[in-house]
C-alpha cells in the first residue's frame, strides 16, 4: 500500500556543491557521456550492418549490453549534469521522474544480467572445448534473443513494481527533488537479486574457468592437439579472458555505488551522514561502466577491427561526377 505521508529523508532534499567540485565533475559526465555513445552506436552498427558479426551468438548479447549502456548515457545521465548545477532540483514534473527512475531500475540489471549470460557462455565453451561444442553450440542465435528478450522483460517488470505501488509515498517528486521512494525490502531484494547475486555467481564461474584452463593446459602437455584443437582452445580462452574484463569493470563500477545505496536505506543515520560529493562521484563511476565496455570488446576484437575501416569508409560522402558536366578537351 501506498504511504501517502511526507518523506522524512535526506535523500528528498536539495544541496549545494562547490563550484570547484561541479565543473570538474560535470566535464567527467560529459566526457563518460559522449565516449559512451560513440562507442556504444559503433557497436551497435557494426553488428546491425555486418552479417559475419550478427552470425555468432554471443555477439547478440553484446548488442544488448550497448543498447541498455545507450540508454543510460542518453536518457539517465543528462539528468544527473542538471542536478549538478541545480544542486538535486528537480524541474521536469513526477512523469519525467518516474520514467527516469524507470530508466535507470531497468538498465543496470539488463547489464549485469546479459553479462551474466556471456559468462555462462564461455564457461560452457571451455567445459568441452574441442568435440561436441565445437559443432554443436550451447549457445545459439534464437537461445541469445530469446535469453535477451527475458532478461529485458525482467528488468521492466521489476523496474515498474515502485511505479504500480510497491513503495513508501505517493509521489515521485517531492521539495522539488526526484525522490526514489523504495521501501528498504524493495531495494534490498533488487540489489541482491539484480547485482550482488549475479555478480557473485558470474565470479564464481570465471574462477571455475580459470582452474578448468589450468586444469585442461596440463592435460595438453600429455596429449597434444592438434593446430586446429589448439586453435579453438585459445580462441575461447580469449573470449573468456575478455569476458572476466567485463565483470572485474563491472564490480569495480557499480559495486560502491550499490552498497552505499543499501546502507543509506537500511540506516537512515548512516545516510544522513554521507556528504552530496559522495554519492555524486560514486553514480559517476556507475555511469564510467557505460562507456568502458565498447574498449573492452568491442574494440579489442579482432572481428569488430576488421569492419570498422569500411564502416567509416562507408560513411564519407561520396563525389560523384555528372558525365554531362565533365570538361571535354580541346583539339
């Protein structure tokens, strides 16, 4: 049931930031922004255009990370500069609130989740490497949709329950502040469920893979395959490598922002006392993920290198010369 009461949290209140913490901060946001949508669109385009991208299952996944990173830096991010300078004001009415909110509560789980999922993939991958995998796939084009199309389904699902009345008051925007009105059993579960669960679990695997590797590496030494064996081998090794990248960036990026997030709910007194920058540089270092993960697939892949030359060269304008206009010579 709805708590029609005024909220009695810090967290519905304005601040005020230094101007010597604002403008260095909001030039990182723009900065986290605009490399985050370059990267994320290349990644999405090359993956749309270029059919040999689109053919591998994993990649599929990948699209699904770059468009909820899209999401972020371009729906949820440009509120957080305003606030900045606002000092947490809020001037766009309890729709443009809830849809923010929305935005943000789908995203992050979408993320963590597909990463989820890739690292599974890789696991299964590395567990039979060199026979059955190699011609029959865990991981296939519909499987990759169909996981793609739940983990979003999931997400809006999840993201909607404060939106249809699982929260502590009525409105969204409350002394002018976009307030996240969540009772503390809401976002303790969404944090366990949607973040540390996952997480947990996607570290538990890479440790898993890791002890495989070494594991199937002394297994080599006794019976050597051959340079096609030891090729796949390798190949998934890489991806594997690639894959824990995601997770370790992940960790480090959302992990603080989360835990002070459960903190703050949990103990109100805890949360009164941390200070406005704090929060600011640890949503900041969520945002980051956003525009780190393109570099760290994307463009260390060698498929994705070899499209992006003609992509740009696809992009330029193209001169073309009307024969009736050309200069006939003389004589």
């Amino acid at each position: 049931m709805n708590n029609t009461s005024e909220p009695n949290s810090n967290a519905a209140e304005t601040f005020s930031l230094p101007t010597s913490f604002v403008y260095p901060v909001a030039t990182c946001h723009v900065l986290i922004m605009a490399v985050a949508i370059v990267g994320n669109l290349m990644v999405c385009y090359a993956i749309a255009a270029y059919r040999n991208l689109r053919k591998i299952p994993t990649n599929l996944l990948i699209l699904s990370l770059a468009f909820s990173d899209l999401l972020t830096v371009t729906l949820a991010l440009p509120f957080d500069i305003e606030g900045l300078f606002l000092g947490g004001t809020w001037k766009h009415g309890e729709m443009m609130c809830k849809a923010w909110i929305t935005v943000y509560l789908i995203t992050v789980p979408t993320s963590i989740l597909t990463l989820l999922a890739v690292s599974v993939d890789r696991y299964k991958s590395l567990s039979d490497p060199l026979n059955r995998f190699r011609r029959c796939g865990f991981m296939t084009r519909r499987k990759a949709l169909i996981i793609s199309f739940f983990i979003w389904l999931y997400s809006l699902a999840i993201a909607l329950l404060p939106i249809m009345g699982w929260r502590t008051h009525e409105k969204f925007v409350y002394n002018s502040v976009c307030y996240f009105p969540f009772t503390p059993i809401y976002l303790t579960l969404s944090s366990l469920l949607n973040f540390i669960l996952p997480l947990l679990i996607a570290c538990a695997i890479h440790i898993k893979i890791y002890y495989m590797v070494r594991t199937q590496l002394r297994g080599f030494q006794g019976n050597e395959p051959n340079a096609k064996e030891r090729k796949v081998y390798f190949k998934n090794v890489q991806a594997v490598k690639t894959t824990t990248m995601f997770v370790a960036a992940f960790f480090c990026c959302w992990l603080p922002y989360s835990l002070v997030s459960i903190v703050a709910v949990l103990c109100k007194s805890c949360g009164s006392n941390i200070p406005a920058e704090v929060g600011v540089l640890l949503i900041m270092f969520g945002y980051l993920n956003s525009a780190l993960n393109p570099f760290l697939f994307a463009f260390r892949s060698k498929r994705f290198k070899a499209v992006y030359p003609n992509m740009f060269s696809s992009l330029r304008p193209q001169v073309r010369t009307d024969a009736r206009t050309q200069a006939v010579p003389c004589g």
